[in-house]
C-alpha cells in the first residue's frame, strides 16, 4: 500500500515539473512569438506618421508624440 502512494507521488511530481519546465515555457514562448512589437522601430512599422523635416536620405518624424 505504501509502495504504490510513493510511486503516484513520484509520478505526479515527474509530470508536475515536466508540465511546469518544459509545458508552459514552450506554451509562451510559441504565444509570444505572435505578438506585435510595440517598442523601437519594429513597432512604428504600418504606423502612420507626420514628417517634421526632411533632408534627402534622412530627417525626424511625428510618431505618437514623440520626435
């Protein structure tokens, strides 16, 4: 009898942290990879912007209140 409550809890412990280690992390990671980037210049892509000055090649734009 008590041969096989050790074994449940051993076996319960094993997919305990198989769930929690290798489970969720790849659940995340797999979920974060559909996100948008909200920060730098991969999140300005598509966005709608007010050119402030230009120079040939180079110059500031208006995005979300800031230069």
């Amino acid at each position: 009898m008590a041969k096989s409550i050790l074994i449940a809890l051993l076996i319960g412990f094993l997919l305990f942290e198989f769930v929690e280690h290798f489970l969720f992390p790849l659940v995340w990671f797999i979920l974060g990879k559909k996100r948008r980037h909200i920060r730098g210049a991969d999140g300005m892509l598509g966005k709608a912007v007010e050119v402030t000055q230009w120079n040939r090649n180079e110059g500031y734009v208006l995005a979300k209140g800031e230069l």
